[in-house]
C-alpha cells in the first residue's frame, strides 16, 4: 500500500490515512508546523520525486524538511506554489 509509505526515504510513515483513518488522527497534523505546506515546497525543490496527494512522508523527513526550510519561514508568505 502507497499511502503507508514515506516517497522519500520508502520507510513505513506512519500515517492514520493509510489505516483508513481520518488524516486529522495523523501525527503529521500534530507537529506545530503544517506539513501539507511543508512537503509542497520540498517537492517544488525536488521536482523529480513524486508524492501522491494522499500520501505523508515519515517524521523524520518531516523535521528534516522543517530543518532545512523553517529558517526560511518569512519567505512562506509570498510563496506560492
Ligand atoms: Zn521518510
Ligand atoms: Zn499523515
């Protein structure tokens, strides 16, 4: 199963999505930053990896996209996908 994996690292993400819950159980939605917006901009970075809408990556990428974009965040606000 697709969802239950992280597109980028291929480990298991943990996602409530891929155990046919509601994605508002998902950790990914209780990390303090918003993942959804995270992950747009890595893959606007990363053009060649491909990420199904309904799919999470794992937390460990999560931080490390929150690591490597956060120091960024004023820019989040003219940023548009
Ligand atoms: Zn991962
Ligand atoms: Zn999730």
């Amino acid at each position: 199963m697709l969802e239950s994996h992280c597109p980028i690292c291929q480990q298991n993400n943990q996602c409530a999505m891929a155990y046919g819950q509601n994605i508002e159980n998902c950790w990914c939605m209780d990390t303090g930053f918003s993942a959804a917006q995270l992950i747009e901009q890595y893959l606007h970075q990363h053009p060649q990896i491909s990420v199904n809408k309904q799919q999470c990556v794992c937390r460990s990428c999560l931080d490390n996209m929150a690591a490597t974009q956060l120091p960024s965040q004023a820019c989040v606000h003219i940023y548009t996908p």
